[in-house]
C-alpha cells in the first residue's frame, strides 16, 4: 500500500493567499521526502526536496520542513498565484519496500485571479 | 541530456489490439520507473528496474501487461489484448542513485476504443 498521506483536494484559492498541503509519510529509517508538481498536460516535476531531518527544502516561493517527529513534509507557500495552479505530490523514497516513488493522487490547486 | 524520452505521445488503439509504448531513460540512470496516471486512482508505481533488472512489478495489474529493458537506454511497456480500461497517461521515470529525484517523461496518453 502507499506510504504517504497527503491533503485532499481539490484546493481553491485567491492569489495572494497562503497555502498549506498537509503530507505524512510511513517509513523506518530516514527517507529522502520529495514535493512533484504537475502543470496541465505535462509531466511531473521536482519542486522541493529534503533528505535529513530537520532541513527544509525551498523552490519558486515554496518551502517545506522534514519532521521526523511528526513524519510530515507539509507543502507551504506565503502568497499563491495563477501560475501555481497545479496537482502536487509529496513522495518520500527509499522506504521499507525500497526505491519506489508512491505518489497517490496528488493534491490538486486551483488559483483564482 | 535531452531528459526522459517517451514515444508515442498519443496513442490510440482498438480493443484487444496490442500496444507497446517506449521510454529513454536518461543516460547513466540506473532505475527506470513505469507509472499509470488516471483520475480514480492517481499515479500508480508499474514497475521499476534497476541496472536492466525488474526490482519490483508488484504494480502490474494483470498479466496482459509486461514490461522489458534489454539494455541502459531502452525500456517497453506493453498491453497484451489492450481494453478500454487501460486507458490512461503512463509516464516513465528515471533516476541516478538509491533516494534520488526522479525525471519524467512527457506521458504517453492512451486510449482504447
């Protein structure tokens, strides 16, 4: 089954507003913990990544926190826009069953002027 | 590195037809990685490989689908009758090492009439 937990969607938001995407993960060990982005029509992309506790990865104004306490790598951005309007993934990798990226659904975002 | 290739970029096809879609990895990668990306269950790991060798398929919804790498540069997914229900974007995704970003292909959109 999938290893991670993330906010469901879809998500609508004004531009300007502040964004939060909750992500959990199921590990032993210490993942590497990864935000994707997907646009309409393309593939995924890398956004953010983190591979220890603790660090926080950050990308075009978005930012995310390894915790290992909670196990959470939740997605945040201060002020949103147009162009941000896109399904996100939180992936954490090298869990118990190995190298799979699990992705799931995504988180969709839909921004409004 | 030109990325991840994949080819077709859209295929349509009749049921009970067989269909095989193509993936470059990029070059020195050393895991390949299969999605199938649909609405009702998300992006769903296939399969993936590691130095030409299937590592896990546990994915692969039935035996109508098999997935090859007879070499570091080429990968085939195929669909053996093909069904309606196969419709879907199936992404192919590589990366260099163990806990790595992984790169995305374009998609191959498929349909199945």
């Amino acid at each position: 089954g999938n290893s991670v937990t993330q906010m469901e969607g879809p998500v609508t938001l004004s531009e300007e507003a502040f964004l939060t995407i909750n992500c959990t993960y199921t590990a032993t060990g210490y993942p590497s913990l990864f935000w994707y982005v997907q646009y309409p029509g393309e593939g995924l992309q890398l956004l953010l990544k983190a591979t220890k506790a603790d660090d926080k990865g950050s990308n075009k104004g978005f930012e995310a926190t390894y915790r290992k306490e909670t196990t959470s790598f939740h997605l945040e951005k201060g002020s949103v826009q147009v162009s941000d309007s896109a399904v996100y993934f939180c992936a954490p990798v090298n869990c118990p069953t190995g190298n799979q990226f699990y992705f799931g659904t995504g988180t969709s975002l839909t921004v409004i002027p | 590195d030109a990325g991840v290739i994949q080819s077709p970029r859209h295929e349509v096809t009749e049921m009970g037809q067989e269909v095989t879609l193509r993936c470059k990895p990029i070059s020195g990668h050393d895991y390949l990685f299969w999605y199938r990306q649909t609405m009702m269950r998300g992006l769903e790991l296939l399969i993936y490989f590691n130095n030409n060798v299937p590592i896990d398929d546990s994915g692969m919804p039935e035996d109508r689908f098999s997935a090859k790498m007879p070499n570091a540069s080429f990968s085939t997914l195929k669909i053996q009758p093909s069904e309606p229900r196969d419709s879907a974007v199936y992404f192919c995704a590589s990366s260099f090492a163990w806990g790595t970003e992984a790169f995305f292909g374009q998609g191959t959109r498929l349909t199945v009439v």
